[in-house]
C-alpha cells in the first residue's frame, strides 16, 4: 500500500493538468537517468555552485567542447 497523500481540489487539478500535457512535456525535454559516484558528483556541485552556474550549461559546454574536440569542422 502507498501512503498517498489526500486529495485535495487543487491535487486533483494538478494531477489532471500533468497527465493532460504528459505527452507535451516529453517531447519538449528529455531526462537522462544516469548516475556517477557521490564525491565525484559532490565536486562538480561545488564547482558549479562557487561559479553560479546550471548542470544544464554543464552539458552544453560540455557538448561543444567535445565537438569541437572530435569534429572541429562542425562547430555551429
């Protein structure tokens, strides 16, 4: 058994209102389920923390980095 928590009005029209647009958010955004080791992830937290900036960018820079790396050619 699930301990759920009770139904109120704005729940319900919340839960209608993600599983209305389910299927939009999907194709807008994509969620990577990884995972790295907790000190190493601790780090990079740190990092991003001292520096003022989103796992996003991460990614992005982190992308165009090794694009530019592998395929230099094909910088956008």
């Amino acid at each position: 058994m699930s301990n759920r928590k009770e139904d109120t009005p704005s729940r319900i029209v919340r839960r209608a209102y993600e599983q209305k647009h389910k299927d939009e958010r999907k194709q807008k955004n994509a969620v990577w389920g990884t995972s790295i080791d907790r000190e190493y992830a601790e780090e990079i937290n740190a990092f991003l923390k001292q520096y003022g900036l989103t796992k996003v960018r991460l990614i992005v820079e982190g992308y165009k980095t090794l694009q530019a790396q592998y395929d230099p050619n094909k910088i956008e």
